[in-house]
C-alpha cells in the first residue's frame, strides 16, 4: 500500500498537483489482499470503444484523479467522509484497446475483487457500456440489484447503429439477463429525442420507472429523488451517473451533450441523499470527456464531486 500523502506529512496535506496521481490522495494498491477492510474502492475503468458521438472518456479516470481535492469536512454534510470510512485507490482495470469485451472481462474481474473483501466499489468511467461489466458483478455477489440510474438517455436500446454492445444498450441487456430487477429500476433525468416509443413501451412492461427531466424541474429534487429511493426499495442498490444528465453548460466535456439539464447542485444534493438512504452496493460515473488538466476541467471537476458526495452519504449512513 502506498500512501502518497507520507511525503507531506509534516506540512499535513500534500498539494493536489504532486505526487502519485490517486482519488484524493488516498493510499494505492493493486493487491486485493490490501482492500481487507476497506470500505470503499475506488477502480477506474478508462475505456470509450462503445460510443456512438464523440470519444475521449478513457481519459476520465486520470482526469477525475487529477481533478480530485483532498479530505476535508463536507461543510453542509458536517462529515469528512474519506476521514470517517476506508477509503483505497485500486487503480485501473486492465482494459484492452479495441476489445471490448475483454476490457468488460477485465472490469467485471476487477469489479469483483472489491466485492469479494466487502468493500463498495465506486467505478470512474468510461463509456457507459462498463455499466455491464459493474452492474453484473455486484449482482453475483448480491442477486439482482435495484438501480437508480442519472441520464439524459435511457440506455435501454437493443441496438445502436446495429450494434449489440454499445453504450445506449447495457441497461436492456442488464434486464434482460436478470441482473436488474426492473421494478426496482428508476431512471432520472431523461430528455431530448431519443428513445422511440418501442423502447419505451418495453421499459413499461418491464416495470421500469422513467422519471423525465420536465418532472425533475417541475416537482424539485427534494420530490423526485424521494420518489426514485422508493422504487429502488429495500435491497442492494447500484447507483449509475452518466454526466450527461447534468446540463452541458455544468458539464460540457461529455459524448452526446443534450441542453436542458439538471444543475451541478442538485445531482450532488441527490447522490448524497440516495447514498445516505439505501443499501449501495456500487456505484459508477461515465461519460466524462476531460479536455484540461486538473481542476481547470469543469466535467472531471464535477464527477470527483459526485464521488465525493457519495461516500460523504455512505458516511452519514454509517454514522446513523
Ligand atoms: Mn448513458
């Protein structure tokens, strides 16, 4: 185990752009042996061979790293979530270029680790096509896993330009191989012009819920993140964060950018709460295209946020 932080020790903390490169400077390992008590693990998962736009969230695991600040008290949370939990950096999954399905292998594996010494996994993407991968681990280890799922898109197509595997699908074939129960899946956010109505007429005979963008800005986060924490129920629960639910104006380096979106304060609000309300077993963040180096990226920016929110509510859970 490495602690980047040792070096600094005397002055306390060590500034965010020295040092080994790991989420908010918490320790690294890549030996599973190491994430015996661990509470959460942090794994990244650089891989975009699945998009259908635009490229470039393989380069998001480092870019959030990069962009992620130190421990500290949440000053509206009134926790230091990093403090309070065990927090591990576990490095990348050994993807492939071009391959994805041995990149998938290779995330599932790595995926499983975690869950196999107890620990939460928090997966940085990615395209969202590792959803497959991180979802059906955690529904080896706990059985078909609720799903609370942030998205301008529904990500339950059959096929996108003809293609099985790509990161508009995963939700479809996470359904349909039993690794979601369907009616403990809620969706938040969705807008724009895709899907069509087929795709929407499956979600409803699954039992799917599809909470709409307009709902989100009519009804208030307060209401529909109560909503999506009751779909989701009693039960393991997987949260998924495509940072494309956001508004691209918070979050603009992402693959299919669609305008009308939620603000950067109440995703972080609505994570918290859901991570502080049900039983997380796993989370991701996908589709962040980083563009800058460090905090000077607004969208890698925002994802270590969402991380950060995260724990924070695992923290608040744990406390009681
Ligand atoms: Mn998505």
């Amino acid at each position: 185990m490495i602690d980047p932080l040792e070096r600094w020790q005397r002055y306390g903390e060590k500034p965010d752009y020295a040092g080994l490169l790991t989420f908010s400077g918490v320790s690294y390992t890549e030996d599973p042996a190491e994430l015996a008590g661990a509470d959460v693990v942090i794994v990244g998962a650089p891989t975009d061979d699945l998009v259908s736009d635009r490229p470039g969230a393989r380069f998001a695991p480092r870019a959030i790293r990069a962009a992620s600040c130190p421990p500290g008290p949440h000053l509206e949370a009134r926790i230091d979530g990093i403090g309070e939990l065990r927090v591990v950096d576990f490095g990348d999954a050994a993807v492939v270029p071009a391959d994805p399905l041995r990149t998938h292998d290779a995330i599932e594996e790595t995926v499983a680790l975690v869950l196999e010494r107890g620990a939460i996994p928090i997966v940085l993407g990615g395209d969202h096509g590792i959803a497959e991968p991180d979802i059906r681990a955690c529904a080896r280890r706990h059985g078909p896993v609720g799903l609370i799922h942030f998205d301008a898109h529904t990500d339950t197509g059959t096929e996108v330009f003809g293609a099985s595997r790509s990161h508009g699908t995963p939700m479809y074939r996470l359904v349909r191989d039993g690794h979601v129960a369907p009616r403990r899946y809620v969706q938040l956010g969705l807008r724009g012009y895709w899907p069509g109505e087929r795709e929407f007429a499956w979600q409803a005979q699954q039992g799917i819920t599809s909470i709409f963008m307009h709902e989100v800005r009519d009804r208030g986060i307060r209401a529909v993140t109560g909503g999506a924490i009751e779909v989701a129920g009693a039960g393991p629960v997987f949260v998924s964060i495509d940072i494309d639910a956001l508004d691209p104006g918070f979050a603009p380096g992402t693959g299919t950018p669609e305008p009308g979106g939620m603000t950067s304060a109440d995703l972080l609000w609505a994570v918290r709460e859901i991570a502080s309300r049900v039983e997380l077993v796993g989370a991701e963040v996908v589709e962040v295209i980083p563009t800058a180096v460090g905090s000077a990226d607004i969208t890698a920016l925002v994802a270590d946020r969402i991380v950060r929110e995260l724990i924070t509510g695992l923290a608040l859970r744990r406390r009681g």
